[in-house]
C-alpha cells in the first residue's frame, strides 16, 4: 500500500485577497463542494492508502488548520517545517521518515493545492506508477496537453516502457514561451510537469544522496531524531541549513539524465488552480457564464452581466451591472476588482504590498 505525502505550503499569491500567507488556498473551499482543496486531496486518496499511511508537510503557521482539516489522520503524521526551504526539503523529510518505518516503502508526492476531475481515474494512473516504482524508477504522473501551456514545465518522453504506458523521461523542460509550447504539444512527446510523483523511499534516498549530500545529510539527521525527545533541537539546528531548492531541480532533472525517471500519461482533468481566471474555467457557471464562489449565494446580485469570477467573501452584499469577464473578490479587509485576462498579474499587486510594508494584508 501507497504512503501518501502532502507537501502543503506556499500562499497562492495570484489569490490574493482570498488566499493569504495566514490561511492559504489549500485551506479553501475551491472545489465547488465544502471540502478545501487539502480536505479533496486526502478524500481521493481513499482508494491507495489510509490514514495512517498519509502525510502532511506544512509550515508552523498552518499546523492547527491543518489539523482541524483532517481530523481523520494522526496527529504525529503532520511533519511541521519551520521556515520554508521549497519542495526538495519537505518531501525529503518526509521520504526519510518513512523508510524509518518502512524501508521498502512506496511513497507519492501529490500537491494540496490541485484539483482533479476524475478521481478513479486519477488513482488508476496513480496505480501504474506504483508499478513503476516497484522496479526501481523514480515515477512522474505527466498530464496529457490540451492545449500550448506556457505556464507549466514539460516532460519530454524517451521509449515506451514494455506494453504498457509507462515511458521514460527524456528530459525536464522549464516553462516555454508560446511557440515552443506549441512545438511540443504537435510533437505528441510532451506532457505537463504536474510534480506528482511515485517511487520507493530508499531509490528516492539514494539519489537525493547522489546528487544532494548535504540536504541528504540533513534530513537523515533530522528523521533519525524524530519522535524523540531531541526531535525540535535537531529540526531547529539543522533545517534553517538545507538547500532551498525545488525537488524537480534537486533530484529529478539530474536522474531523468541519468535514465532513471519515467512517467505515466494522465488524463483526469488536472487544473492546479493557480489563479481566480483558471477557477472561472473549472467551477460550474450560470447560464450567462458567471461564477460564484460557493455557490449562488443571496449576497451577490449579478444583473445584465457576464463571465464573472464573484468571490463574496466578506458578509457584504455584491453587485454588478453590465459587467463582463471581471473578477471580483471582496474579503473583510481587501476588495479585489480586475479583468479575467490579467488575473496572473494578481501577483503583483502582493509583491507591491510587501514592499510597502503593509503584511497585514499579505
């Protein structure tokens, strides 16, 4: 059976103002069902694991809502980060606390933040990867284009893999500028980087020790010391000296050119919902094409308009006449107003706002 790992971190700037450092977009409702984004994770992972085998990395700002979140999973499989190192270190940790109970482990890392159409489906793909694990390779879930992403990083693939659809990975290719993404959606050898990935914790250690010794050092002593008395001394002296860096830059990008990372194509209808425009396209809408966040709620009021995005999110009631393709957020303390086409630029508006000073609204 899968153990599951749930990297949870990150502020979702470009959901701004929904979306906060304090209380980030995995901890909301975004799904068009009550479940937050983290809450849908766990659910679909019924299928492959259990409680006990699940996993959550998070900050220390997090570890309450968290918890509250998933009254379901011990309380000792919350594994808190004191500061953020990217996803190399949170997935490493949880890698070499796992082979502590489990040395011939088979782990998956799968985002809190993504949403996923086809659960079954998903976890079929998530099975076939398993297999792949099995035989000693480091396994991706790449997503099957629909269409020239410039947003998302790309899987090249090499040969198939026997008879079934596991391939190998080329290469890593970073985020292309359009006519490239063009180029490798034809070519038909191309899929999203989706960061899912499968593989047995002591394969996943050993190269972690090949091509980063010093973050390998690092979470070895760290798993060694925990659940024990020593645990927050250890975490408290040796996390802050970790690489930051990605686990796709860490690990992946080096042993796909070594041969030794292959990919399953999934089709399961993937969104990572990275800004209010993609959570237009992905929740149900009216007839006129507008979205409610939650729902059609009776503090929004929607006359003569069109492909809104409307989150109410403050008790206020919300208003619009003859607008179209706008989104609109509306928190307590922050009212967010701009068309559907600029939602990436949402980001800015955040760096902006810590380079005033002003975090309480960050």
């Amino acid at each position: 059976m899968l153990y599951a790992v749930i990297p949870a971190g990150g502020s979702g700037t470009r959901l701004w103002p929904l979306s906060r450092a304090g209380h980030p977009k995995f901890l909301h409702p975004l799904t068009g069902s009550s479940a937050s984004l983290l809450q849908a994770t766990v659910e679909r992972l019924a299928p492959l694991t259990t409680p006990e085998r699940t996993l959550v990395v998070t900050g220390a700002a997090h570890v309450a809502a968290v918890a509250r979140q998933l009254t379901g999973l011990p309380e000792q499989n919350i594994l808190v980060e004191p500061s953020p190192r990217d996803s190399c270190a949170a997935i490493a940790l949880a890698a070499a606390v796992i082979a502590l109970r489990d040395p011939d482990a088979v782990m998956g890392s799968f985002a809190a933040d993504h949403l996923i159409g086809d659960p079954l489906r998903w976890a079929e793909t998530v099975r076939e990867a398993m297999r792949g694990a099995e035989r000693g390779l480091l396994m991706t879930v790449g997503i099957t284009p629909t269409r020239a992403e410039t947003g998302y990083g790309y899987l090249e693939c090499g040969e198939l893999l026997g008879d079934g659809q596991l391939r190998m990975v080329a290469e890593f290719k970073e985020k292309p500028a359009a006519a490239v993404a063009e180029a490798y959606v034809r070519s038909g050898r191309h899929l999203w980087n989706a960061s899912m990935f499968v593989w047995r914790v002591d394969v996943f250690l050993a190269e972690l020790a090949r091509q980063q010794p010093a973050l390998h050092a690092g979470v070895t002593a760290i798993a060694s010391a925990w659940g024990t008395a020593e645990q927050d001394d250890v975490l408290g002296a040796v996390w802050p000296t970790l690489p930051k860096i990605s686990v796709d830059y860490a690990v992946m990008e080096g042993a796909a050119t070594a041969g030794r990372v292959a990919t399953v194509p999934g089709d399961f209808g993937w969104n990572d919902v990275g800004d209010f425009h993609t959570l237009g396209d992905v929740l149900p809408a009216d007839p006129a094409g507008n979205v409610v966040l939650g729902g059609a709620k009776p503090g929004v009021l929607l006359r003569d308009s069109s492909g809104l995005v409307v989150v109410p999110h403050s008790g206020r009631l919300v208003a619009a006449i003859g607008l179209h393709d706008l989104i609109v957020v509306d928190t307590p303390d922050a009212v967010l107003v701009c068309p559907r086409d600029r939602a990436q630029d949402v980001k800015a508006v955040v760096d902006e706002l810590k380079e005033r000073g002003e975090e309480d609204y960050v």
